[in-house]
C-alpha cells in the first residue's frame, strides 16, 4: 500500500455513504474539490472507476460497491481499536472482585495490594476468601487467583507468583530418634502432621513425583490441623514431619532447625496466577491490577 492510500480509503467510503462530495468533505475537514481531487488520483492509481458522478449526485460504481463492503469490517475494527485506547488514558476506575483462598492472599496480595490502592483512589477491590473453586461468572467475580494447576484451560490466565515446591522436612532431633524416610513409602513409620482441607474436610495428601511417576500418601501422625501456622509450629517441635512449601521454611533449613527429607521426590509445581474470563477489553481497573500484580514485574 502506497503512502497516504489509507486516507483515500477512508476518504472513498465516506463519500460512498454520504454520496456527496460536499458532506463528506465537511465529514472529513477538507474541500470538496480536494476530495474529488484524491478520488480521482486513487481510481487512477487502482485502475478502476469506482464513482459514478453526476452534476448533482455521486454513487459507487459496482466495483466500488464492492470496495465498499470489503472496508466496512476493517474501517469498524480500526475505529474499534481507536477508540479502546482511550481505556489507557482514562485512570482506572470502579470496583474489581477478586476470589482466592487465604494462603494465596497472603502471598500475592498482601505485599502489593496496598500501595496499588494507594495509586489508585477510584478503585475499589473486594476480596473473598474461598478455599474452594469458585465459578467466576456464576458469581459475579471479575478474577480469581489459584495456583495454576488449578485454572480452567477457558481462562485468560497471568502468573503472579513463582513456581512454587511443597517438601517434608523435620527437626534434627526428630530424625535423631527416627531414621529419616528413603521414599514415601517409609512414611506410614513416621509422625506427620497432617493438613484438613477446609473445603472438602478431607485430608490433603502428600504429593510426590519421581521419573514421571505420581505417588500420593495418605499419612497419619498425632495432628491435624487446617491452618498453616500450626503445623509449622508443631514440626519445628520436633512433633513429627511437616509437608510444608520450601519458602516458608528457608530461613530454619539454612540455620539448621529443619531438615529436609525426600528433595528427589518433590518438584516444583506452577504457582499462583490470576485469571479472568476471556473478553476482548479488559476493564481497565482490572488491566491496572494485573500489571501490578504480574511476577517478574
């Protein structure tokens, strides 16, 4: 496409809907008789009539008919487009309702959420607090954010957190008196801390992958908690083994408190990402959120 051949698109189908050179022109910001000037140049230059012109009237030719409705969807979409930009110049507004469980909100929004209110005075953020799946459009929430093993394939998803590594790990003088375990399968010997899932009251088993295979053990021990702290407490007791993420540990793993057994059993898993339903034109609240809350940014 020549140089200045859009505008003369543009130009001809304005022409082409008012069928005059005067209201277009006046559409448009220039003179008739410049208008006319460039339609003639882009028929020349096209090879092809495409008004039809009398002394009073001007109408596509069939080939301009034709021209006419091969523009009309790429004329729309770059007006489309023109026009969503003004949700970058507009400061975000309105209220975003996020869903997430009390972990992931402690990680994720915790340390940013604040400020981001801070920055920005016209946003209002609602926060519920589900250790369950919660269905985003059933119930009206703008985003959820869940590990990412746990979002839908349907969703617009946007990491917000590392990859995460959950692994067992127990006292020095726990495994004085117990022989560290070789496998997940020396764990029915041990005193684990177990973990109750607040949404199903099931017990969460312990996860392991090892060479592409998947095991789950179902341990037993003298505790079994639904909140964090607790076990966390009770394993740097010496209580028994901890199934427990690698950063809430790390300070007590480099002092030597807390030792860690099973390290080839347990890889790394997704962590967590924000998603949202798939729309062509986020809200702009909810854009200014994401871009704040993104990892690595």
């Amino acid at each position: 496409m020549q140089r200045g051949e859009l505008n003369d698109l543009l130009a001809f189908a304005a022409v082409a809907r008012a069928r005059s050179f005067t209201k277009a022109a006046g559409t448009l910001g220039m003179s008739p008789s410049a208008l006319s000037h460039a339609m003639r140049g882009l028929e020349t230059r096209l090879g092809v009539r495409l008004l039809a012109r009398t002394t009073r009237s001007v109408a596509p030719t069939e080939a301009g008919e034709r021209l006419l409705r091969s523009l009309t969807p790429a004329l729309a979409e770059i007006e489309h487009g023109l026009l969503a930009l003004g949700d970058w110049r507009d400061a975000p507004s309105g209220t975003v309702r996020i869903t997430t469980f009390a972990y992931a909100a402690q990680m994720v929004l915790e340390p940013k959420l604040p400020a981001f209110l801070l920055a920005n005075p016209d946003v209002r953020v609602e926060v519920s607090i589900d250790n369950g799946l919660t269905d985003l459009v059933g119930e009206g929430f703008d985003a959820g954010i869940r590990f990412g093993e746990h979002v839908d394939r349907d969703m617009i998803a946007v990491r917000v957190g590392p990859d995460l590594r959950t692994i067992v790990v127990g006292t020095p003088d726990y495994f004085a008196r117990h022989a560290p375990p070789a496998s997940p399968g020396d764990l029915d010997r041990h005193a684990c801390i177990g973990y109750r899932l607040k949404s199903t009251g099931g017990l969460l088993p312990w996860e392991f992958e090892r060479d592409g295979r998947e095991y789950n053990v179902r341990t037993q021990g003298p505790l079994v908690v639904d909140e964090v702290p607790l076990t966390l407490a009770a394993v740097r007791a010496g209580v028994g083994l901890g199934y427990v993420m690698d950063h809430e540990v790390a300070d007590d793993l480099a002092a030597g408190r807390l030792v860690q057994v099973l390290d080839a059993w347990c890889p790394t898993f997704p962590g967590y990402h924000l998603y949202h339903p798939s729309r062509r034109q986020t809200p702009p609240a909810l854009r200014a959120l994401i871009d704040v809350l993104r990892h690595g940014d």
